[in-house]
C-alpha cells in the first residue's frame, strides 16, 4: 500500500498518469489519510461491494467498523466473507436457480460444478477516497 502511494505520482511525472492503472485489493486497506490516499486517485482495483454499497441484510461497513473493533480494517473482509458464507447457505436454492446473489464480497455465481464464484465489485480512488465505478458491479 504505502508503495503505492509512492509509485502513483512517480507514474504521473513519467508521463503515464493518464494510462489506465489497476492495483490489487490490497489497495482497499488505505491509509484512513485522504491527505495520504490522494496519491491513489485513479487506480481501478476489485473490492468487497460491501465497502462501496448498501447490501441487503447487512449495516454498512463503516457502522460495523465502529461498533465491531474486530471487523475493522483487512478485517472488514472476514467479516463480508462470513456474511457471503451465511448468505450462500440460506440462499443456495435460489443462487443455483435464479443465476446471481449480491454478497458483501461481490455477486455470488453457482458454477456447473457447484463451486462458487465471486465477480468484485470495483472502485478507484477519487479525492482520496474509494468510490465504486458506475457498472463495475
């Protein structure tokens, strides 16, 4: 993460700031500083939908950060693990016959093999804070 705050403005000054840059879901851990994270606007990375928007059944991910010390932080996606996990059980009927779920992690898919499958959600950073992108689920 803080290589990445360095090496955003280096690609800036190299004249590849105006190139599509894409990070890992590390990049939704950021430093809490939207002083410190401005360095990361522009950068498309997957995310846990959950941090970006409302998903049904569950608070937002800044409530429960606030309430829940533990699902603070990297922490936060165990928890939207967890909460896809629940989901996925009590919902498994109707996720192997109506196509898609929306979990805290992404939209769930059932496979033809019974595995899961998870498409992200995906954000930039724009001013210094995460921001889902329009039709990026």
């Amino acid at each position: 993460m803080r290589s990445a705050r360095l090496l955003a403005p280096q690609l800036a000054l190299a004249g590849a700031g105006g190139a599509t840059r894409v990070g890992t879901s590390q990049l939704t851990v950021g430093s809490g500083k939207v002083e410190e994270d401005v360095a990361l606007d522009g950068i498309v990375y997957p995310n846990e939908a959950w941090n970006v928007r409302s998903v049904s059944g569950l608070p937002s991910a800044s409530q429960v950060a606030s309430t829940l010390p533990s699902a603070r932080g990297a922490a936060g996606r165990l928890f939207a693990f967890g909460a896809d996990a629940w989901k996925i059980t009590a919902y498994l009927d109707k996720l192997s016959n109506e196509g898609g779920l929306d979990g805290a992690t992404g939209t769930l898919f059932l496979d033809s093999n019974g595995n899961i499958l998870r498409q992200p959600a995906w954000s930039t950073f724009n001013g210094g804070r995460p921001m889902p992108i329009v039709g990026g689920r």
